[in-house]
C-alpha cells in the first residue's frame, strides 16, 4: 500500500468491530470493459517519392500526408487492431467509531486484470482518499489521504485539514500536508511521472493552502482559496495559485463570477462570468463570458513555451414543458486564440473557433428519449454530429435504451477525415443491494483521407456490478427493495 497514511486505516477496520453505536456503511465495485482499437503508427516516405508541391500532398492511394523541411513528408497509419480488457475494482466506505463526530472514510481502487496497454494499468493499487474525521458544530478535523474539491480543481495529498464555522455565516479551512501529482494519487517523484517526463521531480513536494468564504443569507455567497506547493527541500516552488468564486441571486437571476490566478507567472489563467436568467415563462437564456491560458506547474518545462489562451462567449436558450416532460436546448459560442507569435507567417491554421448545438430529452410515464447534435470547427479539427437513445424505466433504478451515432472529423492533425457511425445497447437493474450496469455497441469507422486503412469496424462492451453494505448508526433497512 503506497504512500497511504496508516492510522486513518487502522480506525476504519476498528470502526467495525461490534460495539454499541458503532456501524459502517459502504459500497463494492467491479467494472470490466472491452474493445478493440488500432493504434496510429507514424509512416513517411522521402520528399522527392511524393508528386505535387507544397505543404500537404496526397499519394497514388489518396492518403493525406504532410510534407516540412524539405526532407520527408509523414502521416499516420492504422495498425493492427488490438483486443483491449479493461478491469477496475473500487471500495468506498464509511465507518463510525461509536465516538460521536468521529469517523473514517475511505476510497480504494484496483486495476487487477486490465492489459498493461490501458494507462496505469500496471498500478493495480491505489487510495484515492483515506482519512479520520472529527466533526463537531463549531469545526471539523480531517487527517490522512484526503481528497479536495475546490476553485483550483479535483486533487489529493497526504495530511490534515481544520475548518472553523463557529462564526457563521462565515467560515474559514486550513490544510497542509505531503503533495500528490493530480490524477495520479502518487508523488511526483514516483516513477508514473518521470516515465512520461525525464525531468520529473526527484523528491516529493509539500502543499498548504486556505479557503475562506461565507454566505449572505439568500442575496449571495463565494469562497477564496490560496494554495502553494514546495519541494520538501524547499530548494523549488512547484505551484503557487489563488482562486475565488461569487455568486449572486438577484431575483431570479443568477450572477456568476470565477476566477483561477498563477502568482508565479502573474497570469489569469481563468476567468468566467455566467449570467442564468428567464425570458418567458419556461424559457431561460444562459450567457456566459470566459478566458482562459494553459496552466503548467512549475517543475515542468511546458510552461516555458507561452501556451496559447483564448476568449470564448457562449449563449445557451432551455426551454421545458413539464407537463409534457419534454426539454429543449439550443445555442452556440464563438472562441478567438490568442496570437501565438510561432510557426510560418502564411499558416493557414485557423485562430479562433464555434460551436452550435442542440438537444432535447422526453420523458413519458416509463419511455424516455433523448437526442442531439453538435457541429463545431477551431483550431485543429471540425466536427459535426449527433446522437440519440431511446429507452424504457421498469423502475427508477432499472432501464434499458437502445442508441445511435454518427460523427464526422475535419481537419484532425492525425487522423484528418474520418466519419464513425455505432449503435448499441445498455441497461441497468438493481435487485435489492446489488446494481449492474452493462452496454454494448459497434462502430463502423471510415477513415476517408486514409483509404488504405480502408473501414473497419470497432467493438465495444462494458459491465459495473456494485454491493452496498451495511447502515449508519441508528438507521432502518425499509423492506421494499432494500432502500435505506
């Protein structure tokens, strides 16, 4: 068990021991998936073997290829199709030590089974979080693997946390502790990162940070959180960042502004403004302003290279019928890229961006449907497609639906034109602690500026089978259906 603090486990398997007021309660899940896919093999050929001038060419077969520097020109190809078993098995418990406010909660999750192609196949063990809480009115201790969820993102680290609500409505946290890389639940200095980076950090980093906030009865509410990361050398920042939320009820409109800033760089890296307010009766219009620019922490030399941000305005229309269960959504936004100050003067590569959408979802007594389309063209690629699914409750946990799709790519750097159409089917049924959930669909893909890969067609199949256990403390098992 790696990097996992030991006494937040040892209190949960003592939370379960008999004892009067004690209890756990949890749930255990084995998911499985399979597919195939054909991974991309880079090919080129010597610039004097292909016809024709300029930057992209086609050979004799009709293949796209991309010719620079006068010496070769390159594409990607398919290769042999691969059988891909994916497997994860997770447990989520929380346990009562029969002191009150006291409790431990944990998140474990294992990969054993999966093929060593899926990425972190080969961990087939880590906590996502493992910790002893002690909660009372006034404040509340946490200490362990504890996992976040904040301004600054979904993240993780080794250590302990205190918050202080006793002066309400306003409250403030204070947490530290050893450093994990995000998404990772490993340290930086472990061997995940320094396989995707030679010069990944060679000793573990160390995290403080606080978040105040408050509310002010039903007018409004927001949170500041100051965050920073050192080597535990202290030789190096890692990251150094400040975030802040606020959000306004002015009637029936709702005013929200967010806010990600990179003390290190002195760099907005995200700013958003999101205004929900009514038209009309059942009609409601979403308007929303953002920037964004590319956050890199400082131990890697990515931030180096003046990633290019962009500024995007987005504007959503939902309308609903309740009484028909029917919901309609439609809009579009519109992105411009900041100049990037790189590459040839007569680049035809685009520096801004849109997008259209829309979808609708019906609900009549046990059927539903739902379906959408999307079209939107940038930087990089276009795509436009949609997709819809129709289906049956046989009660609120217990479904089946039939689905399809068609998508069609532009302009991809790697795979260029490509059109994928698949039809498949899922469901799901709960019989009294036991839920599974399983689908299966093929797609047909046509890769049309590579027709030697020629179509091929691609399976792919899923199942999740879960078990909650247990109660809390006091609780009464209903005897319909084993709800709690």
């Amino acid at each position: 068990m790696k990097h996992l603090i030991g006494p937040a486990v040892l209190m949960l398997l003592a939370s379960v021991l008999p004892a009067n007021g004690q209890g756990v309660r949890g749930e255990v899940r084995v998911s499985s998936g399979f597919l195939e896919a054909r991974p991309l093999v880079r090919d080129s050929l010597p610039d004097a073997d292909v016809p024709g001038t300029g930057l992209r060419r086609r050979l004799a077969d009709g293949t796209v290829v991309t010719c620079a520097q006068a010496d070769f020109c390159r594409w990607f190809r398919a290769d042999d199709v691969d059988q891909i078993i994916v497997t994860t098995q997770e447990l989520l418990a929380t346990g009562w030590t029969g002191v009150q406010g006291l409790s431990t909660r944990i998140h474990l999750r294992g990969r054993y089974g999966s093929d060593e192609f899926w990425p972190q196949s080969t961990e087939e063990f880590e906590a996502v979080s493992a910790y002893a809480e002690y909660d009372r009115s006034d404040y509340r201790i946490r200490a362990g693997r504890l996992f976040r969820t904040d301004g600054l993102g979904y993240y993780n680290f080794d250590g302990a946390s205190f918050l202080w609500r006793g002066s309400s409505p306003l409250w403030a946290e204070v947490y530290g502790g050893w450093s994990l890389a995000r998404g990772l639940n490993f340290p930086r200095s472990g061997d995940l990162v320094s396989r995707a980076d030679p010069l990944a950090p060679d000793v573990r980093g160390l995290i403080f940070g606080v978040e105040a906030g408050g509310r002010l009865g039903r007018i409004g509410s927001g949170r500041v959180t100051y965050q920073r990361e050192i080597r535990t050398d202290r030789l190096a920042l890692i990251t150094d960042r400040l975030a802040f939320d606020a959000r306004a009820f002015l009637n029936r409109t709702v005013v929200e502004l967010s806010g990600e800033y990179d003390w290190a760089y002195n760099q907005l890296n995200e700013l958003r403004l999101r205004v929900n307010t009514p038209v009309v009766s059942r009609l409601e219009v979403v308007a929303e302003a953002r920037h964004h620019s590319p956050f890199f922490e400082l131990w890697t030399i990515w931030g180096a290279f003046s990633p290019v941000g962009f500024n995007e305005g987005r504007l959503t229309l939902a309308w609903s019928e309740p009484d028909l269960g029917l919901g309609v959504q439609g809009g579009g936004a519109y992105r411009d890229y900041d100049e990037a100050n790189a590459g040839p003067a007569n680049s035809t590569i685009r520096d801004d961006g849109w997008r259209a959408f829309a979808n609708a979802n019906w609900r009549g007594g046990p059927w539903f449907a739902a379906g959408g389309y999307q079209a939107e063209a940038g930087f990089g690629a276009a795509r436009f497609g949609g997709d819809l699914r129709v289906g049956r409750y046989f009660s609120e946990e217990s479904y089946v639906a039939l689905r399809g799709s068609r998508t069609q790519t532009f302009g991809e750097f790697r795979l260029n034109e490509q059109v994928v159409s698949g039809v498949g089917i899922d469901g799901a049924v709960r019989i009294g602690e036991f839920s599974l959930n399983a689908g299966a669909a093929v797609y047909q893909i046509d890769a049309r500026e590579r027709p030697v890969d020629g179509e091929w067609t691609q399976a792919r199949v899923y199942s999740s089978l879960s078990y909650r256990f247990g109660t809390e403390p006091g609780a009464v098992l209903s005897t319909a259906g084993g709800d709690r």
